[in-house]
C-alpha cells in the first residue's frame, strides 16, 4: 500500500520541512481491487471461510485487520479518494502491470487474478491496470506480476530457466532506475 500511504502522506501529513514535487506509484490499487472485496465477502461469494469472521476472532486477540478492508473498490472510491484529494502542486505519474498468459499451477496469483480479471480487467494478480490509473498514466508492464513489481520473483525458477537458456523478462531494479531518470529529466 506504499502509494496510497504516500498520496496520505502529501495530503494530511506533510513532512515539516519537505517541498514534495511529484509522486509515482505502481500497481497501486487506486480504485481498490475486487481480490479485497472478494475475501472480505461474507454473503458466501467469497472464500469457504469469510475473512470478516477470521477478523473478529484476530480482533479479539488484539490484531489489526482495518488495512485489508481499506482495499475494498467501496473503501477507495468512496471515502479515501474523496477525502485525499491531490495536491496541485504536486505532479502524480502512475504505472499499472498486467499478467498474460497461464500462470504456473502453484502460483499465488491464480485465483486473485482471475477475480479481478472477471471484474476489472487485465491485472498483476492483484490489481487492475484501471485501478492503477492515477495522474500521468505512463504506461502498463506487460508480463510483469504484484511480486515481479516489488522484486520477490523466484529465484530458484529463474536460475533453472537461466540454464535452460530463458532470460528474465523484467528487471525491478533497472525499472525503478528508470523512473528516477523520467523525474530527473522532468526536473523532479
């Protein structure tokens, strides 16, 4: 949720101090994901064991569960959007990903992606490149999951696709590398 925390951020809490001059955010869930409202569902669409029961028993033990639920389409579009308004004098750059292609049969992804795919389009596993729409669209990944974003791709899979002569397709770090690039030229 880093960029929703930042788009907080700028907006009701400032840093003292700090001219802020733009923001990028990636596959963030700007219009919440259908995958949040799915395990959230108690009404027996989602999964065999509604979440909202598991959150009170966690709550009971004295765990928080409030962030899942602020990832709900009703949460973002309702209340945190409307009530975080960009700063005009702040310059908001968005990047979305999408999966293609079958997943691996182990895959984290299967089921979210397929949920969010049914309801909002084409997605990393988790979010929806049209949720990820926010400020200067700059473009979507394509072939590029939530977890290839933050780089938690898997090793072990790449290094034996490596020996069978695969390159990997998409470089979190020279991604990254990139955008700083795009705001140092813009003079951000």
């Amino acid at each position: 949720m880093g960029g929703l925390d930042a788009r907080h951020m700028i907006r009701h809490c400032p840093p003292p101090g700090v001219k802020i001059h733009s923001l990028v955010t990636v596959a963030t869930p700007h219009r919440g994901s259908a995958f949040a409202d799915y395990v959230l569902d108690g009404d027996g669409q989602g999964p065999p064991v509604p979440l909202p029961r598991l959150y009170g028993v966690m709550g009971r033990l004295g765990l928080g569960t409030e962030a899942f639920a602020q990832l709900t389409r009703a949460h973002m579009v309702d209340e945190f959007n409307p009530s975080t308004p960009d700063d005009p004098a702040v310059r908001y750059f968005s990047y979305g990903a999408r999966v293609d292609g079958p997943l691996p049969l182990l895959s984290p992804f299967r089921l979210p992606r397929s949920i969010v795919g049914a309801a909002e389009g084409p997605n990393d596993g988790l979010v929806s490149v049209g949720s990820s729409r926010w400020g200067e669209y700059k473009g979507t990944l394509v072939g590029v999951s939530h977890l290839d974003l933050i780089n938690w791709s898997n090793r072990l899979r790449w290094t034996v696709r490596g020996w069978m002569g695969m390159k990997k397709r998409f470089n979190a770090v020279a991604f990254y590398l990139d955008i700083a690039d795009m705001l140092a030229k813009e003079g951000l």
